[in-house]
C-alpha cells in the first residue's frame, strides 16, 4: 500500500474530487466529480491515463439526494478503483476562512466548529464545504482533515483595499473585503516562479476567468488586492452573477419593487451576469458560438469591465510588469484574450496574435514591456501541495 492524498472541492451544485500520490512530485491518480446533485446526478471517475474507471447516472429523482449521499458515493468509488492506496490526508476546498486564517489548517473540532460560525458570510458554500468535511471523517475515521480557504492568500491586503467606507464598527463586525479564488491565485504565483522567475516578484495582474471570474494584484508573488469583496458577487460580471453593481439599485429594488433577500440573492447570483445579459446562457463557449446582439453585448460588458479593472490593479501597483490569464474562460478564448489587450499599448501590453491564437504559455509580442502569460490553474494541486506540507509537519 503506498500513500494518497485526497482533495475535496465541494461546491454548490458538484463535487470534485482527486486523488494524488502522497511524494513530492504528488502526481495525480484519479480525478472525477458528481455532478447534477439533486437534479439527474452522474458521478464519474478517471485515472491518470484519461480512461474511465467509474461512470455513473441516475435518472431524475434517482441516485444521491444531497452532498452527504453524494460525497459517500464518489466516496466510495474512489476506495474501489484506488484499493491499493492509503488516503493518510484529505485536503478541502473551504470558501470562507474569516478575517484570521490567512494560511491551511488541520480541521479538529474547534476549527470545525469556527468554519461553521462563518457560514453567514458565505451561506451558499460554506454548508458544501462544511458537509464534504463531515462525510470524510465519516468515511475515514482519524485521518488528518486539513481546511485550504479561498480567502486566506489575500489576507496581506492593506487595510484601504479591505475596508468600506462604513461606520468603523462594521468592519470589527466582519463587514469588510475578503477576496475569493485565492487557491487558484497561490497556484499561478507559485507557477509563475518556475516558468517566469524573472516576474514573479513583479507587479503582476491575474485575471481569474471563468464562471465565477476575478482579478488579483500580485506584489512580491502576495495578493495585495482583489475585485471581490464581503462576497463572490463583486467585481466582474460572471456566468450569474452580477459583478460590482451600485448598492443604490438594491435599496431600490427594495423600497419600490418589493424585492426580499431571497428575491435578491436569485438575482445577483442565479440570473445575472453573462446569462442575465444575453438572455441566452452563462457559458461563454455559448455565447461566442451564437453570434446575437445580446450575446455580442454581453461580451463586451465582461471585457469592458476586466479592462476597466485592468486599469485600476495596474494604478493600485504603480505600473504593471505581467498579466495573466487563467481557468475556463482565460485559458480557452483566444478572442477574449485578444479582446482584453487590445488597445492597451498605453500601459505596455502588446500581444502576439499567432501566439495567442495557438494557445501558447507566453502570448506577449517580443516588442511588449508587460509579459502576458496563459497558465492553467490547479486549485485541487494546491490544495494538496498544502496538505502534504501540513501533514509533514
Ligand atoms: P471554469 O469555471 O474555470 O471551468 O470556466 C468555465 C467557463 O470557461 C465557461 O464559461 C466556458 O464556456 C468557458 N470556456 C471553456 N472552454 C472555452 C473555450 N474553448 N472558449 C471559450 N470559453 C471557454
């Protein structure tokens, strides 16, 4: 028997799951997810050689009800097809660390306990997280637990990046700026050191584009601030949700449309964004392939705004160095990437078309004083980069 680490992603309407080799290297053994939980789940599993080892759908209605059932399933799948390995670690994706947590932790029942408490501030993840961390202990009772948040790469911010201009005792409350993706943002830093060393403690922009999207200023390979806030809504616009939006529409939604929170909450996160839009769909593939005004026009509001904030990360940094682009959205589109830098010589960037039309690593013109770069990002590699580190100790 030899080793595993197993990572946890458990979000609001899916599960991820991936299996890695407890060494150095932590290759990847097998990785799947259920999706569709609670509507027509599918579970599916394959092995480091892309092959099937596990392929699972119920009809509607049929299968594992909620993330417990689901999280026992794939639970299981993975200890069938993975029989000769020893999971002495699972490392979980947690949305919300808090104000405190700027770094992964071994979960025991204080610190379960102190991610429960921060459900408020993350009422759509936080139960998904908190739920895949109770059906492992279940299924492996005594192995290390270990909690990597979202939230705790930008915990370096300075204070004016993660303040509102409330009464000072809302800030105290917890009402303040906490940044999400920060997985995906530790990955690219740490990527950017082996594959550009020569920028990576530079002023760097990265640009996190896919159904939930944000940008992060890098400083020193440290976030020292994010597009997103108190929540996942602010910044860009995304699949469904709304992106910065000024607090004044709310109150009038309120006061003269008879909106509740649960009116608003459907809005901001389930209706808005590229989908509400278009009118037609929250994935971009969709929309680029459909050639109508309003998806066209959705486009450009994504675009516009990433250049918008392009523009206030460079100004928050004193000038710009790199920017990359990462996750579904950045590492796919050709055009978006075009989209994006187009224009933007007045800040340095000059892109390379072939190279980004062919999807190279480096997509920068020679003559570019700003390196832009294409990285895939790894949020479960992290996550188990960081669970083997706190599991040596
Ligand atoms: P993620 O949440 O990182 O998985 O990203 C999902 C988003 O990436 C969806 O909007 C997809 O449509 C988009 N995406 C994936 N592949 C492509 C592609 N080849 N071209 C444009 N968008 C893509």
């Amino acid at each position: 028997m030899t080793d595993a680490i197993l990572v946890v992603n458990a979000g609001s309407s899916s599960i991820k799951i991936e299996l890695f080799a407890a060494d150095d290297a932590l290759a990847s053994l097998l990785a799947g997810q259920v999706e569709a939980i609670g509507l027509a789940p599918r579970l599916f599993l394959r092995d480091a050689a892309g092959t099937t080892v596990a392929d699972q759908a119920w009809p509607q209605g049929e299968g594992p009800r909620d993330h417990r059932a689901a999280l026992a399933a794939i639970g299981a799948a993975v200890a069938r097809a993975a029989a000769d390995r020893r999971i002495v670690a699972i490392g979980h994706r947690v949305v919300h660390g808090g104000a405190a947590r700027a770094a992964p932790v071994v979960i025991d029942p204080a610190v379960r306990a102190e991610l429960a408490a921060l459900t408020p501030l993350a009422p759509l993840h936080q139960p998904h997280n908190l739920a895949g961390i109770d059906a492992m202990a279940e299924l492996h009772p005594g192995v290390m637990q270990v909690a990597c948040f979202d939230t705790a790469f930008h915990r370096g911010h300075p204070w004016v990046a993660d303040t509102f201009a409330l009464p000072r005792a809302f800030h105290a409350r917890g009402i303040r700026r906490y940044g999400f993706h920060g997985l995906s943002y530790a990955y690219v830093a740490m990527r950017l050191r082996d594959v550009a060393p020569e920028i990576a403690d530079g002023r760097v922009v990265v640009a996190h584009l896919g159904n939930g999207a944000s940008m992060c200023a890098l400083r020193g390979g440290r976030s020292i601030d994010s597009t997103m806030g108190f929540t996942a809504l602010d910044g860009l616009p995304m699949g469904t949700r709304s992106g910065q939006i000024d607090p004044g529409v709310l109150l009038h939604l309120i006061a003269a449309e008879g909106y509740d929170a649960a009116a608003l909450t459907r809005l901001l996160y389930h209706e808005s964004g590229l989908k509400g839009l278009s009118g037609l769909s929250s994935d971009m593939r969709a929309l680029e392939a459909a050639g109508t005004a309003e998806a066209a026009e959705a486009i450009a509001y994504f675009v516009y705004r990433i250049r918008r904030e392009l523009g206030a990360l460079a100004a928050v940094l004193g000038g710009l160095d790199a920017l990359v682009f990462t996750a579904g959205i950045g590492e796919n589109s050709p055009r978006i990437r075009a989209a994006v830098c187009d224009g933007m010589d007045w800040l340095g960037i000059a892109l390379d078309a072939a190279a980004n039309a062919r999807g190279a690593m480096a997509i920068s013109a020679p003559e570019s004083r700003v390196r832009v770069l294409r990285l895939a990002t790894d949020e479960e590699r992290m996550i188990a980069i960081e669970t083997l580190r706190l599991l040596r100790g």
